[in-house]
C-alpha cells in the first residue's frame, strides 16, 4: 500500500512530530508498504534533499520557532500524489501542508486521516502576553480544529485525554481513535550504555543525573527545573541537571539558571544527534517533564524503555504514562517546590524499590512499542479504505 504523509516539520528538524513520523515510515516500509513525505521547507532544503520518497515545498520561516516553515505554494503537492496514486492520505500537519492535505485528498477522492500532535490552543502565548486575550486566542484555536478536521474521514491521537478533548470540542466522536505513537524498542532499551554522556560532559561518576529532554519552550516550562534544582541540591548535593535540547526560551532558563545560583549544577547540550539519546537516558536517574503542553510525551515513554523512571507533571497526556508511584511520579504543574519534593523522592529510592521502578517503567514502554503502534495505524486505515 502506498500512503502519503502530509507534515508541516521532518528533517533536518528533530521534535516529537518527526520522530513519530520517521519511526512509523521504517516499520510500514518493513512490512513493505510505500510511505511518501510531504513536508514544508526553508534554507535551500527542497533542491538539497536526496531522498527520493520526500518532497519538500520552500517557504517563509514560522516566527515563534524560525526552523520551522509556511510553504508558499504548498499545493504543488497535489500534482505529485496524483502521479504516486496513494490508497490514502495521512496528515500530520495543521499548517500550510495540513491545507495541502484536505485539497489533495478531496480534488483526488482520496481518503483522508488526521493525527492531531499538537495542543495548539494552549500556544496561545506566543500571540499575546495578556491573560485574557489568550483565553479568547485559545478559544478560536479550538473552533479552527473543529473546522480544519471537518472533512475528514478519520483522526487520530495518541493518547485517551486528547481524543475526550476534540471531541468536547467539537470534532464528532464517531471520527476519533486513540492511536499512540510508537518508539523503537531495539535502540531504546535498558542494554543502552551511559557512556557518551559521562565521557562527553565529564560528569563526576558518582552524580545522580536528573535529565530534561525535549524542546526548550515557554509551555515546557523548562525554567521550573532551576526553582526546583535549589531544594533537590539540599538533600541530594551530588545530583546534576542535564538539558538535551534546543529552542526559543533556552535564553530564559539559562536566565533563572543563575538566578537561582546554580549555574555550576546545569549543563546545556543544545541538540544532540537522536542515535546518542539512548545513551543519555541510560546515565540518567531520572526523567523530568515540567511540560503542559503535550498530546503524548514522547521522551518520557523513550526514557522508561531505558528503566528510567519520570517525574512528570499532572497535565493532559502526560498521567496516562506516568502511574504515580509506580513508573514515577506526578507532581502539581508549575509547582518547583513539589516538582523538587518527587525528583528527591525518586533519587533517594531504595534498590529494592528503584528495581521495582525500573521494571515498572520497562513494562509501560513496552505498551508503546512501534510494532504495536503500527498495528494500531493500520488497524485505523483498514476503517476509511
């Protein structure tokens, strides 16, 4: 079967969207279906791509996150997946490319399934700083969804809580399915070795590594970990903060970093290659998730496949992964002096009790793996072909 993915971000950008796309082309592509990409571009990329199954359309740098794009003439798409014939579409974007999708899919008669990624009313900061405005900001976003995802035969999200909220919002249920995205057991798995991360940083071998992993954004509410780091250090002084990953707040955090007098404490890796974050994972106490933004979670779900337990916050998706008290911990969002009361907690566990943790954790990984995910794909196409 060949199927066309539709997305507004694949590489050279590294996000959640990309590593949930990439991962279910590989395993649709080992069961040898045709998978095609469709992406939104900037900087050239579009007459540098080698890859003869993605086509790239050039646009305009979105402001909030200048590596992603806005393609100008995003429905030149259609005239390719008419010459490929795909059995369906499937849209992964909301943008320029998301557009291109429902033109495509209607002007050709193809079915058409949607992957909802992102929680795109709670971005309402990046429009207005004012409270108020935001509601109303956030408001309209849910009305769009509800109109973008009209035509649609299918869509799909990757966890239960997301798919009760489109459907509080409008998105009629009969249309909704909870399909997760899936995670490669093989390179994320408790054999990794923590090698890279202790050689590369020339971390003390005895520190208990606490490990942010993700996009450094304002709904991430990464700046809680340094509020946090002050209360942790007091009861664990040997503990570390480890920050993979890059983005627009990075600036801020580095900020309340040293307002919080614990710059000799943090260490900021920028972005990393994906094939080193197992290792990064394998070295790490714990995963930490302050964000209240996500459909999913996808570092927390790749972390516990490492026997990494998480503490993550009690927001959206994020209480279907983490078993409070079980794989990890949820703590109260936005709340530093709880967040540091869970992170203590985790890194002064008993071996009897952190063994259990990590099998735990181990045991929701397997939940998520791409094999099982992808079934689950299908599954959700079998309904609309």
């Amino acid at each position: 079967m060949k199927i066309a993915f539709f997305t507004d971000t694949y590489y050279p950008n590294v996000d959640g969207v990309v590593i949930a796309i990439t991962n279910y082309r590989k395993e649709l592509e080992r069961r040898s279906h045709e998978v095609y990409i469709f992406s939104a571009c900037n900087n050239g990329l579009a007459k540098q791509n080698k890859d003869p199954h993605a086509f790239f359309y050039e646009g305009i740098p979105f402001p909030p996150y200048p590596q992603y794009s806005i393609a100008l003439n995003p429905f030149a798409s259609k005239a390719k997946v008419r010459e490929i014939k795909p059995a369906l579409i499937h849209c992964h974007a909301m943008a320029s490319m998301g557009f291109a999708a429902i033109k495509a899919a209607h002007d050709l008669g193809l079915p058409l399934i949607g992957t909802f990624h992102t929680l795109l009313p709670q971005g309402a900061h990046y429009i207005t700083k004012n409270k108020h405005r935001q509601e109303i900001v956030s408001q309209i976003a849910w009305r769009v969804i509800k109109e973008f995802y009209g035509s649609f035969n299918l869509v799909t999200a990757p966890t239960r809580i997301i798919v009760e909220m489109l459907a509080e919002h409008g998105v009629p249920e009969e249309k909704l399915v909870v399909v997760p995205n899936g995670i490669d057991l093989k390179k994320f798995t408790p054999r990794a070795k923590p090698n890279t991360l202790f050689n590369n940083l020339r971390l003390p071998k005895k520190s208990k590594i606490v490990l942010f992993a993700g996009r450094v954004t304002e709904e991430k509410h990464v700046d809680l970990l340094p509020k946090a780091a002050k209360k942790v250090l007091r009861s664990v002084p040997d503990a570390r903060f480890v920050v993979v990953g890059d983005g627009p707040f990075k600036q801020v955090v580095e900020n309340t970093v040293d307002e919080c007098g614990v710059r000799k404490y943090f260490t900021f890796c920028g972005t990393i290659p994906n094939a080193d974050m197992p290792s990064y994972f394998a070295a790490a106490d714990v995963n930490v998730y302050p964000s209240t933004f996500d459909t999913y979670g996808l570092s927390i779900v790749e972390g516990m496949a490492c026997g990494v337990p998480a503490v993550g916050a009690d927001a959206f998706a994020i209480p279907e992964i983490v078993a409070d008290g079980k794989n990890g911990f949820l703590f109260t969002p936005n709340e530093a002096d709880e967040f540091a009361e869970k992170i203590v907690k985790t890194l002064s566990l008993k071996p009897s009790a952190k063994k259990k943790m990590r099998a735990a954790a181990l045991a929701t990984a397997k939940k998520f793996s791409i094999e099982k995910a992808t079934d689950e794909l299908l599954a959700a196409y079998a309904r609309i072909l």
